[in-house]
C-alpha cells in the first residue's frame, strides 16, 4: 500500500448503526406496505352472506379503499425521498 492509500483506508469508517436502522426500518415499511395491501384484498373480497353472490358491501368497499390509499401515499412518499433534490 502507499502512503496515501492507506492514509485513506485509516479514515474510512462505517456506521453499522445506522445501516442497521435502514435496513429495519426498510424491512417493516415494506412488510407493512404489502400486509396493509393484502388485507385491503381481503376486506374487498369479504361476502356478506357464506353462500350469498360475490358482491362486496359498501362499507368494504370503503375500508379497502382506504388501505389502498395508504399503500399508494408510502409508494408516492418513496418516489418522493428518492428524487427529491
């Protein structure tokens, strides 16, 4: 190694805490994102009655409506911190 090489690999130093922080919190927004997704899949194809049509009520359609929305807030929210300048 030369001087300056290793003068540079001496103030190279990684903060493992806060990749440790990143990746947590990348692992429960994204776990979270597809739960609250999954759930608004559910609540949409929720019958009202076991043998009854597929149709779904009202107030489900408005609960999912509302989970679907949130998904599309953190996805726009995403987009947002990554090309924002």
């Amino acid at each position: 190694m030369t001087a300056t090489a290793s003068r540079l690999a001496a103030d190279v130093s990684v903060a493992w805490a806060d990749i440790g922080k990143v990746i947590g919190i990348s692992l429960l927004v994204g776990v979270g994102l597809v739960v609250v997704f999954a759930v608004g899949v559910r609540v949409l194809s929720y019958r009202a009655a076991p043998d009854g049509p597929h149709t779904p009520t009202r107030a489900s359609i408005v609960v999912a409506g509302v989970l679907f929305l949130i998904c599309a807030a953190v996805a726009t929210y995403g987009i947002y911190l990554l090309v924002k300048k």
